[in-house]
C-alpha cells in the first residue's frame, strides 16, 4: 500500500511537470527575423533584456512532516533530470510562514508549478 502511494506522488508529479514542459513546448515560436538569443529573453521596464525564467516547482512544506520528507528525494530526482530546464525549490512553512501565506496554501505537502 505504501508503495502504491508512493508512485501515485511520483506519477502525480511526473505529469504536471510534463504538462508543464509540454505547454512551454507549444508556445508561440518566435519570428525567423528574431535572433535566437533574443528570442530566449524578455524585455524588462527599462527594455533591457534579461534571459527567460525556467518553469519553477516550488514544493511549501516542513522538514519534519512525514509526507513532506516522502517527497523529498522525488524533488532532488527532478531537480536533476530538469537541470537547467526547471527550477525546483523547497520552501519549510514551519520555519517561513509568510511563504505559506504569500501562496496561500493550506495544507502541506504542496507543489506550485508557475
């Protein structure tokens, strides 16, 4: 039973940061005028260019909850099979809970894709 739960989190998670790859896929391409290196970045207040962000998983919890703990080195397998094309950051609500608010989670384990 602890097996199933645990590749049901794994799965669950292997597919939103899918659907999250596979929208970034889909957006538009840029213009063949546009050089590449344009492309891959956006223009902030002042114009100047600055490189796109990654997709982020932001996973809120605690080091000492259970489930949290569970997920753990789920985490670090997706922090190292995305390098450099996903962020993934672990925020302890226990210990920052202007975080928690700031999402506006009510339950942890949560993960934020964005």
């Amino acid at each position: 039973m602890k097996n199933l739960k645990n590749a049901a989190i794994v799965a669950s998670v292997v597919v939103a940061a899918g659907i999250v790859f596979a929208l970034k896929q889909t957006q538009k391409k840029p213009a063949a005028s546009v050089p590449a290196t344009a492309a891959e970045s956006v223009a902030d207040e002042g114009g100047a260019r600055q490189p796109a962000a990654l997709p982020r998983l932001v996973d809120l919890g605690a080091d000492k909850c259970i489930p949290c703990k569970q997920m753990a080195p789920i985490l670090e397998e997706l922090k190292t099979a995305y390098a450099g094309q996903l962020e993934v950051e672990f925020i302890d609500v226990w210990k920052n809970p202007d975080a928690g608010s700031q999402y506006g989670i009510r339950v942890i384990p949560t993960q934020i894709f964005y």
